[in-house]
C-alpha cells in the first residue's frame, strides 16, 4: 500500500513538474499545466506542500495544515479549506502572514527578489510600469502605512489596476490596526484562491 500511494505522488509531481514550464517554439510563452483534483487527492504531504507552498506568500504553514482535509470534492473545497485556515489562525499568526507580504512596487520589486507569483501579479496592475512621480507617491504611502500598521499594505493586484491600488491604500490609511488585519487577510484569501486556480484545473 505505501508503494503504491508513493508511486502514485511521484508521478503526479514529476507530471506536474514536466509540464509546468512548455514554452512554444520561440521560447516566448510558458504555459503551466493544471493538476485536477484527483491528482491533488492522491499526492503525499510533501508534494502537496512543495505545489502549494507559496498559495499564502511565503507561508507553506498553510499548505501543511490544509493537507488533512482532504479528499477535496473540487477546487472551490480546496480554496475553502485555505480559506478557513486563514480565517481560524491565531490573530499573531495573522499578522506574520501580513507581514510575509511584500510591498507593493517597493525595493524587492526593484531589486528582481520577489517570489514569482507576486512578480506576475504586480506586473498584472502594471505595478513594474508606474513613472517617476506615481512611483514617488507609492512609496509615501506604503512608508505610512507600514508605520501605522507594521505590516505591508495588502491588496489582490490582479483585480485591481495601479490607480485603484494608489486609491485604496490612500483610503485604507484611515482605518484601524484591527480594521486593516481584517481586510488584509480577506486580500491574502483573494490572492490564494487565484493562486490555487493557476494550479488546479476548475
């Protein structure tokens, strides 16, 4: 029985990991193939957390926690479960999962040191594009509020564009610490389910 549950998540990562990087003949696109949700239900915990590892930024403590409630009837139960996780950590596991997070258009994007799934999503609000001045205006406001808050400000960049993100993060300054732990991990929640929908076929 342990051979065959091995064998059967060695071959799902190493399909995972063959298909993940399929560029085209000019090697100008990479596509990634999607796990369904068989294949997730089948994998072992290492595997599980080395594909999920990042679907909370930097936090495979989600990922290890989430293991033990599969089998998943289908993508959505899976984003739930990260969900919940999130919902039901300690309100200090919730500030580290903030804090994790980079600043948005900030020294790691500048630098090339961001994780790939935050550089696609700051490109995504063309975040990597902003001109000298709103450059200089972003950086204002993220100062402000990492000093009012201790933590990054937070929002899903693939919904959003570089002025509505300007927009808000001006706004959300007004809120409260315990308002902005909130509405930060509700962002983390929309940025880890389209993160598990670039892994899992819906």
């Amino acid at each position: 029985m342990y051979t065959n549950t091995y064998s059967t998540s060695v071959f799902v990562l190493l399909h995972y990991i063959s298909n993940l990087f399929c560029a085209n003949s000019n090697q100008e696109k990479i596509v990634m193939a999607k796990l369904n949700i068989d294949e997730v239900n089948t994998i072992d915990i290492e595997n599980f957390v080395n594909i999920f590892s990042n679907v909370v930024e930097s936090y495979n403590d989600a990922a290890k926690a989430v293991f033990s409630s599969r089998p998943f009837k289908d993508v959505e139960t899976l984003c739930k479960a990260f969900s919940d996780h999130l919902e039901n950590i300690s309100i200090e596991d919730k500030l580290k999962v903030l804090r994790l997070h980079p600043i948005l258009a900030g020294k790691q994007a500048d630098k090339g040191e961001l994780t790939k799934e935050s550089t696609e999503e700051q490109k995504a609000a063309k975040l990597n594009a902003l001109d000298e001045s709103t450059k200089g205006e972003f950086n204002t406001l993220n100062a402000r509020y990492v000093d009012k808050f201790g933590f990054p400000f937070i929002i899903c960049a693939r919904e959003n564009t570089a002025s509505t993100i300007a927009e808000q993060l001006s706004k959300r300054l007004n809120n409260s610490i315990d308002e902005e732990a909130v509405t930060g991990i509700n962002e983390v929640k929309k940025i880890c389910r389209l993160r598990i929908l670039s892994i899992v076929i819906s």
